[in-house]
C-alpha cells in the first residue's frame, strides 16, 4: 500500500474523547506495564500457532471479488466459536458479533477485508518454505482475520472488561472491483451506519504503520466501438483501437501535481477478435488517484475531456461510410478522499500504544477500507495486523512467520484496541 507524508493533509472533525485524562503516551505505558496486559500478551504469544493455522485454513477457502461467502462463513464460525453475541451476516455479506462492554463508551468495529483481488480458479493452497508461508492472498489482507479472534481469547484470558461494545468483523468488497462495497453499506444502509464511534480496519503489517488518510480514487472502463471488418477488404474504414490509442496517449500526457501526490495508469486493455479482423470493440480500463479531492477531480476532468477529441480524430482520418467510432463510458470505481487529523484521539492512542509496544510510529495514506468513515469525518484508522507481508496481489504473495515479532506487533495492536474501549 502507498504510503505518504500527511502532515498537510489533515481535516477538522468533532471526535468523540476516549478517556479522561489526555495524557496518552502515559495511558499506553500504564496499560503496557500491567499485569493484565502481561496476560493477553501471554495469550497471544500462546496462541500463535494457531494463529498461523488459522490464516492457512482461511487462505485456502477462495475469496474472489463478490464471492466471498464461503470465506465469511467460515469466519463468522470463528467468531461464534469465541463466544460472541449478535452474530449476523448482513445484506451485502459482512461478517461479524459483538463483545459486549458495560456501557459508557462508543461503538467501536474493527475489521479486516475478506475478499482477495484473485479470480475465481486460483489456487490458494498454501506453500510452506521455512518461516515463509506462500499464497495468493495470504497478506492482503487475510492474514489479519485469525488475529482478530486471537484478541478476543487474549481479552478473556486477561479478564478484560470494556465500556465499549466491540464489533469484531470481516467486510466485504475492500479490493479493486468491490469497490469498498461492505463499509459502504455498513456507513449508508446497515443498522450500526450512525452508531459506530470508532473504526479500525486491519491491513498486512507491523505495529508501527499507522494509516490516517484515503488516497481517493476514480475508476473507468471506456468502451470503444465501430463497425468493424476485414482487415483487407475494409481496409480505410475507422477503427476503435486506433481511437482508444489517441485517448491512451493523451491520457499519458495529462500534468498532474506532485503535492498533492496525484498519478494515473491504464491497467487493461481488451478487444477485437482475431489478427486479421478490424475489431468493432475495443476498451481500456483507467485508474485515477490522488491525496487531494480537489486534485483528483481535476484529473477526473481532465480525462472525461479527452474522450470526444479521440473519437473525433480518428472518424476525421479514416472512412465512416459503414459507421462511425463511438463510445461508452462506465465508472467502476470511487474512493473518496478523507482524514482522521494527527491531533484526534484515535490516531494519538494508536501512535502511543505504538510507542509503548517498542516500535516507531509512521503515519499515511493508503487506500483501505477507513476511506469511507475518513471521508465521513469518522474516528477511523488503518493498522498493521502485525504479520510482515511481501508481493501483495501476486501469485507469490507471502507471509513471514517471525513469533517474537509477530506478538509484538499484535499486542500494541490490541493496546489500541483497550485503550480506546476504556479497557478495565
């Protein structure tokens, strides 16, 4: 994922106080230097084994895009298995149960995406080399599945209470073509949409990665079409793919700024029918993205702009005597742009428990699943789930098995987790 600086990238929100006292840093080291805390961390130490087991059998029951449900319901057996109430699946295949807490504090959801940008077919068994654990979607992002349970055993084990409620889950649509479809439903349409006071998604990494801010995206697939013909017998006559090449190479020179960061990519062309055949359709899918809202739709405009003169070109070079160029234009992605500011108290109780957990907090941008609440002004954060990851969206993605750095990680996870819960 892309990180980024956000110092200057910050947006004012009304955020609700996690506890009293102001002072952090203290807070994490209290709870850090605790017996309590020594318990859960025991816990997760002991339970790590069946931590990485856990990702295994979960890699291995496939998640491609909009099929997530075998996954899920696998998952939510996990959830039920530690004893949590309400367990629902919901209307676009979220996940998840809740650990009741004694009252006074706000709803908190952590989550972590149960979808993989791997089609259907792929193979997913996993591959053990050493320390290493090979897989197409091991790290992004399901490698923090198992570590969301392994909390709820370490929380029981310490006898931890909470004033918060906390809704452990596993959402739906993160990836490419879902669009963020599980968290914007849970935002816009679900029973919990103006309930939830916190939000923590889970992506591969250590303790230390502490994203704050969406990098915002838009998304186009643009469908080229003509009359197409024999590649000799209709030799003259206009051609989609030479349109579609006018709008790639105009695409290509848009100027965009560097702050904020701003880029753009054709990620697939498609068309045509044989070698020997003028194709009648041909089409390029574009991704868009930017740190800065008024950045990206700059952008934005600038490629819609582009369309029309590309079709008119190649229409004014060539024979429309069987029909001309035209063309369809289809949005299939829109992230919005969003932060949590540096100064709100889930991002200071992350950067602190961070701390206390030995490590070197680093802030940014990426695009996840906090992109919705971000762009909401919703305390919202992305963490690492504490397993090192490598090669994401590759058929060689992989996971480093490291115990001691692992249960590191994953306990100032969970300090984050305590402390914005009230954890008693």
């Amino acid at each position: 994922m892309t990180k980024l600086m956000m110092a200057a990238l910050l947006a004012a929100a009304t955020l609700p106080t996690a506890a009293s006292a102001q002072d952090f840093d203290a807070q994490a080291r209290a709870l850090f230097a605790s017996k309590k805390f020594a318990a859960a961390k025991a816990s997760i130490a002991a339970d790590h084994g069946r931590i990485v087991e856990d990702v295994v059998t979960l890699t291995e029951i496939p998640a491609p895009p909009f099929k997530e449900d075998a996954r899920g319901k696998a998952f939510l057996e996990m959830l039920r298995a530690e004893g949590l109430s309400d367990l629902t699946t919901d209307a676009v295949g979220n996940v998840y149960g809740t650990r009741k807490g004694t009252g006074g504090g706000p709803l908190i959801v952590v989550t972590v995406h149960l979808d993989t940008v791997f089609p259907e077919g792929t193979d997913t068994k996993v591959r053990r080399e050493g320390n290493m654990l090979y897989a197409p979607g091991i790290g992004d992002a399901t490698c923090g599945l198992p570590v969301l349970t392994a909390f709820i055993r370490a929380m029981k084990a310490a006898n931890y209470s909470t004033k918060s409620d906390i809704i452990f889950m596993g959402n739906v649509g993160e990836e490419g073509p879902g669009d963020l479809r599980g968290t914007r439903y849970l935002f816009s349409n679900s029973p919990l949409k103006d309930k939830i006071g916190y939000f923590i998604s889970l992506e591969p990494g250590r303790a230390d990665r502490i994203t704050n801010a969406g990098i915002g995206s838009k998304r186009y697939k643009v469908t080229f079409t003509g009359p197409g013909g024999h590649s000799q017998g209709d030799f003259g006559i206009v051609n989609p793919a030479y349109a579609m090449a006018n709008a790639m190479v105009a695409f290509g020179k848009m100027t965009v700024p560097k702050e904020p960061r701003t880029v753009y990519n054709v990620g697939i062309v498609e068309g045509g029918t044989s070698v020997n055949s003028i194709p009648f359709s041909t089409a390029m899918t574009i991704d868009m993205r930017s740190t800065g809202k008024a950045a990206l739709d700059a952008e934005e405009q600038q490629f819609l702009s582009l369309l029309k003169p590309a079709v008119d070109a190649e229409n004014a070079a060539r024979s429309t005597a069987k029909g001309k160029i035209g063309y369809d234009l289809k949005q299939v992605g829109d992230r919005p742009v969003g932060a949590t500011p540096l100064d709100a108290p889930i991002i200071r109780i992350a950067a602190a428990a961070s701390k206390a957990g030995g490590f070197s907090p680093t802030f940014g941008a990426g695009s996840t699943d906090s992109n919705i609440p971000f762009s909401m002004g919703i305390p919202a954060v992305t963490l690492g789930s504490g397993f090192q990851t490598m090669r994401a969206h590759s058929l060689e993605e992989a996971m480093v098995v490291d115990k001691d750095k692992d249960v590191a990680s994953m306990s100032a996870i969970l300090a984050t987790l305590l402390l914005l819960a009230e954890a008693k």
